[in-house]
C-alpha cells in the first residue's frame, strides 16, 4: 500500500529570513517549520522559538538559527511517499507532531501528512468486518516489526486488507498478528513468512468468526503508541 498525500505546503529554504518563516507560519498554521534546501527536506524545527519577541536579534536567517542551535532540527521524523499506512503511523508513533514531511525516493520534499488523517486511514484499514482469507502470525511481543511483515506478503502478490494484533497472555512469549487478505490463495506469501522464520498458522474457519477483532485493532493501535 502506498500512502497517499494529504497536502501540498511549501517548505522553507535555508536561506529564508526569520521573516520570511514567521510570515509562513502564519500562512501555514503549523506548530513546526519545514526546511528545506533546494527542495531536498532537511528537518522539521519547533516554530516556538519564532514566538519569542526577546529572541534572536542577532539572527536573521533559518541557517543562522541551524547552525547556532544544531541539536533543534528533528532530522529522522518524516514519511516516504511509497511507506505503507502502517509506516506512516509508526513514524507518528515517535514524535508529538501534529505533521510531518513526505518524501519521495530522493529525500526531496513534496507535501505533509498529519496525524488525523493517518489515524482515519489507519481505523479504515483497520475494519475486520469484510470478508477474506485470515491467517495468524506469531512475532517476538517486544519487536513487532508490523511494516517488514506487510511488506513481505505483498511482495507475494497478495493484498492486505485489515490487520489487527492479539498480545501475549502468561504463558505466551508471542504476540499474536492476524492479517486479511482479499485473496484466497496466499499459499506463497505464508511460505516467504516462514522462509524468514515467522510462525504462521491458519483459523479455522468457525473459529475465525469468534475472532474479537475489533478488540485485536484497538490493541494495535495501543501497540502503536498513537
């Protein structure tokens, strides 16, 4: 699944003025500023230190602020235009932003995407109430590498309609993934998951009926921190 953009917003270059950036923010109403050079994304920076009139007189440019205070641009929060919804709410996941930066595959700078909106999607993805094939994946409980696992069955042709997560009980060292897919035949896509070591097993079809899957995609969410 490729994430789609929500909003196309200008970034600020380097060299714009701290005018230039109040005046964006303003534009904007963001709550960080998104930097650029050439195009090509730099970081987000909270726009608070904007709001201090007391502040950086001796400054007159987004570079001089960068270079003066390095340790404030968030480098790493940002969104890749082919990630799949479940990459995007990771990445919300690790920041307080209200939104964050899309990329494409070349680091440059093409729009944003904001927490609400990747929520929505996520909650639609989420629905476990249409009908599919089901199978269940077990995966270490402290490292749920959700995304790599999409990934790897969709490399197999096969599309991921829902996915929802069951943690683990006393006795149990594994959470528990189930996915839905719109397939019947997903025989390829369970060998690639054991090929990289995961342990899958299929539902019985009325014990399918029985999964509390609407409770399995809350727990995601909670695992997700969102």
């Amino acid at each position: 699944m490729t994430i789609l953009l929500e909003e196309y917003i200008s970034g600020l270059e380097l060299n714009a003025s701290l005018a230039e950036a109040k005046a964006w923010l303003e534009r904007t109403q963001l709550d960080s500023l998104i930097i650029t050079d050439k195009g090509r994304l730099i970081g987000m920076l909270d726009a608070q230190f904007l709001k201090d009139e007391d502040f950086g007189q001796e400054l007159n440019r987004l570079e001089d602020y960068i270079n003066a205070y390095p340790e404030d641009i968030q480098q790493g929060a940002y969104i890749c235009m082919k990630d799949h919804i479940f990459n995007a709410a990771e990445a919300f996941s690790n920041v307080l932003n209200d939104h964050l930066a899309v990329v494409d595959h070349d680091h440059n700078y093409i729009g944003i995407r904001t927490r609400n909106d990747v929520l929505e999607e996520l909650s639609e993805f989420l629905n476990m109430s249409q009908k599919g094939t089901v199978i269940d994946v077990h995966i270490p409980s402290k490292e749920p590498m959700i995304s790599e696992i999409i990934r790897l069955v969709e490399t197999e042709g096969v599309h991921v309609k829902t996915i929802a997560v069951q943690q683990p009980n006393m006795e149990e060292e594994h959470c528990r993934l189930t996915i839905k897919f719109e397939n019947e035949e997903v025989s390829n896509a369970i060998s690639t998951l054991e090929r990289f070591g995961y342990t899958v097993y299929i539902p019985d079809r009325d014990l399918q009926r029985d999964i509390d899957f609407h409770e399995r995609a809350n727990e995601l969410i909670r695992l997700l921190e969102l």
